[in-house]
C-alpha cells in the first residue's frame, strides 16, 4: 500500500511520510557541511569522504529509502528534506498545467528549419515530453520549494553532492551562489559531462582518465583528488580463494531501452556457466531493486532449465567481502567497476547495451564486452579460468594516489573559501589543478 501510495501521490505521500520528522527540525544543525543526497551510492562516497574532512558532514536527504539507507546501515543520523516542506508547497494542477503550457510554448516560439521543426512535433506530441510536464514539473516545483525552506533555515555554508542530476534544482538556485558547492564523482560519469558545464564550483574525480572525459569549461573546476584507498583488505584478498562469479545487478527500469528480459536472458547464461563449471553465482542487488524479485527469476529459471546451482545474494554492507571472494565481476554501466578494478577483478559487460565512454574503457583494458550471449558466456568461463586480461597497470589513470593530508588540505581550502575576502581562492587553486 505504500509503495502504491508513493506511485500514484508522489508529492502527497512524501509530505504526509514526513510529518512525524517535522518536529525535529528544529534540532537540526545550523551552517555546517551539508551533503544532499538522492541515491544510495552518493552517500556512500560522501562517507569515504568525510575522514578527510575537519566539518561533520550533516546528511540532507531525499528519501530515507536510497539517499538515507546506507546512513541507517551505519547508524548515523540523516535529515529529511520534505520535513522542511508544507502542503502549500504541493503545486495545484493549474499551477503545473500554466508553467506547462508557458514552456511549451516557449519551445515552440522558437524559429527552426523545416527537419528540425518536424523533429520538434515529435518530441512536443511525445508521451515523454507529456510525463515531463504533468509528473516531472510537478515534483520539480515541490522539491524547489522545499529546498528553499531547508536552505531558509539551515542556512548551510558549504553544499556537497554525488550528483549533479535531481539534485540541479538545489545547486542551480542563485541564493546558494555564495556557498561553496563540491560534486564528488561516485563512480562511471554521465556523457552530459563531455558536452556540458555544470553549476558546481569543483568537481573532484577519481582519476586523469575522468578529466580527459569532460568537456574544456568542465575541465576548468575539476580537480583529481581521490580518497585514499584502505589497505586493510590487502591481506584478506590474499587468504579468500577466489571462486564466485559476480554479477552486479542495476534496475532495468533505468536505463533508455533496457528490457527485463533481456536481463533474464543474462541470468539464463550465468546459471549455466555456473552450473557447468561448479561455480557459485554471486548476486550482487541494486539498493534500488529487491532480493527478493532476483530469488524469484532463479527459481523460474531453474525450473525451466532443469537444473540447480548454487547462488547467493547480497545487497547493503558487505560489498568489499563479495569482491574478495569472485573470480570474475558481470556489469552494466555500474559504480561498482572502480571497486572491481581496485580488488584486480576481470571486468565482463555486454556490448549491445550504450555505455558512456565506452570505447573508451574497452580502450584501456577495463571492460571486456560480449558481443552476443554465447561470447557472454565464453567470456565469463575464461575469467573463472584466469584467461581474462585484468588491467593491473596504471591503475592510478582511474584511482589516483592521494595524500591523506593533501586531501584534508585541499578540502580545507574550500572550506575557508566560504568566507567574503577569500572568495577567490576556490577558483585559483582548481584552475591551477586543472592545467
């Protein structure tokens, strides 16, 4: 019932889901960092952070579901946005269908040839611009407003994101232009960020390789600082035998002309690459997406090939203890390939799906893409045999060395540029990077 809720009501079911959270914002810290999360890995790379940081870093979240889970996982504190928010702030359907209507309109004031005019009829009469209007407007101007009061209250001096995606809406807003604002790469990049600027004033990456990706404006704020990696799993890796096939899973209900049955066809070919080679299958579930439904397509699966293999499941904590013990890692365009590349994991993905960069990372060594689902399947055997290329030179292309002290250093350079008479400073020491 809720999640039907959540579905049909958007806007109202995260306004009445939050009044409990309404008394408590008051406690809520005033100034301070704050990171605004909307998806499990933002937050996640937020933690690994935050060491590096002399601020705590006050967690904004947009729902305790993603953004806030791997903080309740952890047991640290999150605050949630539409705590902040009043049932005014829900958009009447005048409101949405006026600013709708003033949009298209907009759009279609504008002069175009006679083909780019036909191609705007299309997008225009599209079931896609028709959703953007009625369900995306209408939760844009909710999560502006509430943002807005946050901001009001809080008064936060410095913004952190993972993403410059749903969170735009805060980072676009001219009232936070005086507030340091930092986008912290969470793992494979958006291909916007080849082509466009982005309303942040730095952008950490991971590697050299993320800059060469980004567009000449971009390059300008980006700056190559990654956390330091814990050695601590050095010696675990050592003593786990490495026998797991991995399979990191992603919600198909993501990405541009995913089919589930597509992803069916995949678990068909890993079950019996499994099976034949007496390997355990390793599942490793999307925080977005159930164990549960995962256990179901098996079993269907199972019955209808006739056969039973072991597989296991894991989803939240313990991803470093899955990667230790897997032989092989089967993707899509997840965040989780720095952490294979990190624990020396042969990469598989599959060639017909798009990919941002990605002949790029075929390029490098990095992925190894199928072409169909027999040479998916090959693949994944000669990765159980060792017979799979693994990139272990010039990791640091993608996972650049940093200093503990030079990452604290730099942060709080940012963190002093938050004062007036040092409003220069952020942009000297990222441009200085950059070059």
């Amino acid at each position: 019932p809720a999640e039907f809720f959540r579905r049909v009501m958007p806007l109202w079911s995260r306004s009445l889901s939050a009044a409990s959270a309404r008394k408590r914002v008051h406690d809520a810290p005033q100034g301070g960092i704050w990171f605004y999360s909307t998806a499990y890995n933002y937050t996640k790379i937020a933690l690994q952070y935050e060491p590096f940081i002399e601020q705590k870093i006050n967690f904004l979240v947009e729902d305790p579901g993603t953004g806030g889970r791997r903080l309740r996982e952890i047991g640290r504190e999150s605050h949630w946005l539409y705590a902040w928010s009043r049932s005014s702030d829900i958009p009447s359907y005048s409101q949405v269908r006026s600013i709708g209507d003033r949009i298209s309109a907009a759009a279609t004031a504008v002069r175009l040839g006679a083909e780019e005019d036909a191609i705007r009829s299309v997008v225009l009469k599209s079931e896609w611009w028709q959703h953007l209007l009625t369900r995306r407007l209408a939760f844009a101007l909710f999560n502006h407003r509430a943002l807005r009061r946050w901001r009001d209250a809080v008064q936060p001096e410095m913004i952190v994101v993972g993403n410059a995606g749903d969170e735009r809406i805060l980072l676009l807003n001219e009232s936070i232009e005086k507030v340091p604002t930092v986008l912290l790469q969470h793992g494979i990049m958006h291909w916007t960020y080849a082509v466009t600027d982005e309303p942040v004033d730095v952008f950490l990456l991971r590697g050299p390789f993320f800059q060469r990706a980004v567009n000449e404006k971009f390059r300008r704020k980006t700056v190559i600082q990654n956390f330091p990696e814990v050695a601590a799993a050095s010696s675990q890796r050592r003593k786990v035998e490495r026998k797991d096939i991995l399979f990191i899973t992603t919600p198909y209900d993501v990405p541009a002309l995913f089919h589930r049955n597509d992803r069916r066809d995949i678990l068909r070919s890993l079950l019996l690459v499994a099976q034949s080679t007496q390997r355990r299958l390793m599942i490793r579930v999307h925080p977005n997406e159930t164990i549960s439904d995962y256990e179901q397509a098996i079993r269907e699966l199972e019955h209808e090939l006739g056969l039973r293999t072991e597989v296991a499941y894991s989803q939240g904590p313990g991803a470093d203890e899955v990667l230790t013990s897997s032989c092989v890692a089967v993707l899509h365009c997840s965040t989780m390939f720095l952490d294979c590349l990190r624990h020396g994991i042969p990469i598989v993905s599959f060639g017909w799906h798009w990919f941002p960069n990605k002949q790029q990372f075929e390029d490098e060594g990095i992925f190894h893409f199928a072409s169909d689902l027999s040479n998916f399947e090959n693949l994944v055997r000669r990765g159980i045999e060792g017979r799979l290329p693994v990139r272990c030179d010039g990791i640091a292309e993608f996972l650049a060395p940093t200093e503990p002290q030079v990452l604290a250093d730099f942060f709080k350079r940012i963190w002093d540029a938050r004062q007036p008479n040092n409003a220069r400073l952020l942009d000297v020491d990222v441009n200085v990077n950059a070059r």
